[in-house]
C-alpha cells in the first residue's frame, strides 16, 4: 500500500500536465454559465407544469 501511495505521488508529481490558472478560471466560469442557464432551463419547466397542471385541475373541478 505504501508503495502505491509513492508510485501515484510520483505519478502526479512528475508526469501529470496540470492547467494554468488561467485556464481553470475560463473553464470554471463555462461550467458556472451553463449550470445556469441548466438551472433556469429546469425552473422554466417546473413553473410550466406546475401552471398546465393547477389549470387541468381547475377545470376539472
């Protein structure tokens, strides 16, 4: 176990390609606008069908 643990510190260490800050920060703000725009997206369809649904059950009544 131990010398996994080393074998993947070294993996990290030395041969993994880590992203700018940059970067991050551009991704970072991609997921924040479409996680959004998701969000407003899924709202949008739950205040739809809550109004179709109050307006089946009023005329029902």
């Amino acid at each position: 176990m131990v010398q996994y643990i080393k074998e993947s510190y070294e993996e990290l260490k030395n041969h993994v390609t880590w992203p700018t800050l940059a970067s991050s920060q551009k991704e970072m703000v991609v997921v924040v606008v479409f996680a959004v725009l998701f969000s407003l997206v899924i709202w949008g369809m739950d205040s739809s069908f809550e109004y179709l649904i109050g307006k089946y059950f009023k005329f029902m009544q």
